[in-house]
C-alpha cells in the first residue's frame, strides 16, 4: 500500500492535522508500520501541490494545519478502493531474492542457501509467536473481538505468514535433494 493513499484515506474521514495523521495510521495498521514525522508533512504537501487535500481552518495550538481530502481526493480514494491490486508485491520479498540469487551462482551451495532459509524460518516463527501476543493482548477490547479490523489484519499476517513457512519448506525440500 503507499503512504500516500493511506494519508488520503485517512483524509477522506475529516480533518487531521500531521501528527495525528500519524498516529492514526500507526493505530490502524497496529504499529506495524511506523511512519516518520517528516514523511508525512512531505506527503501531506505533495498531496496538497496535486490538489487531493486542502488546509482546514486556521491553524491550531502550536501552529498545527489540518487537512481534509479534497473531491478530487475523495474521487481518487474511492478509485482505489475499487479496483484490486494489480501486482501483488509477495514476489519481491528479500527471501524470493536471496534464494533465487543463491541458486543462480555458477556452482550453488545448497548448505548456505538451507541455511537462509533456516534462518528464515526462525524469522517467520517467531513473527508469528509475536503476532498471537498481539492478539492476546487485544482480546478482550473492543478492538480485539473476532471480525474487527484488527482481528483481520492479525489474521491476515498469521496466513500470509503460514503461507511463507510453506514455501520455505517447499523449497527446503527442493534443494535437500539436489
């Protein structure tokens, strides 16, 4: 997803000014994703330069400007929303690399390339023990109960995540017989 569509996401639900612009969507994303501040003053620019948000009111206490999406913005947003991912980025993850490149040398060491993926592994399990901590705390919230928005993005890491293990045995196996 890019940041910019997020911020104007975000945009399209009412004024905001910068650091709540920030907040809000390290609180949607459940801090998985943490923004810089300056990235999105820098965003909230670009995105006023192309006419997709605007100021709102007069600034604030210590001179904080909010914004909102503009219709051309909200157009934009609503676009987004409506059409499916073109090009799923799963086949660019560093792994798919290192492997690929690994097995591409002239003379391929399956023991350094099993290694990888073994460290891999450790990665992705301990992502998900990481995750069902997550989860674990957020039950019993509002925000934690089963179809929530953060519920399904804990399910969704969780998948994406079981999904990458099975890969990484696929290919274990693969160059074990090599």
């Amino acid at each position: 997803m890019s940041l910019r569509l997020g911020i104007l996401g975000l945009l399209t639900s009412g004024p905001l000014h910068g650091y709540e612009v920030k907040q809000q969507f390290e609180d949607v994303l459940a801090g998985t994703w943490d923004l810089n501040i300056g990235s999105v003053y820098q965003m909230l620019q670009r995105l006023e330069r192309d006419g997709l948000v605007q100021p709102s009111g007069s600034r604030g206490d210590r001179g904080r400007q909010e914004f909102v999406a503009t219709e051309e913005g909200r157009r934009l947003f609503d676009e987004w929303l409506d059409n499916p991912d073109k090009q799923p980025e799963l086949l660019r993850e560093e792994i798919y690399v290192k492997v690929l490149l690994l097995a591409l040398q002239r003379d391929p060491d399956t023991t350094r390339i099993l290694k990888v993926l073994d460290n891999q592994r450790h990665a992705y399990l301990q992502r998900l023990r990481d995750l069902a901590d997550q989860e674990r705390a957020l039950q019993g919230t509002s925000s934690g109960q089963a179809g929530s928005p953060l519920a399904l993005l804990f399910q969704a890491g969780r998948l994406h995540t079981e999904a990458s293990l099975k890969w990484l045995d696929a290919c274990a196996e693969q160059f074990s017989r090599n």
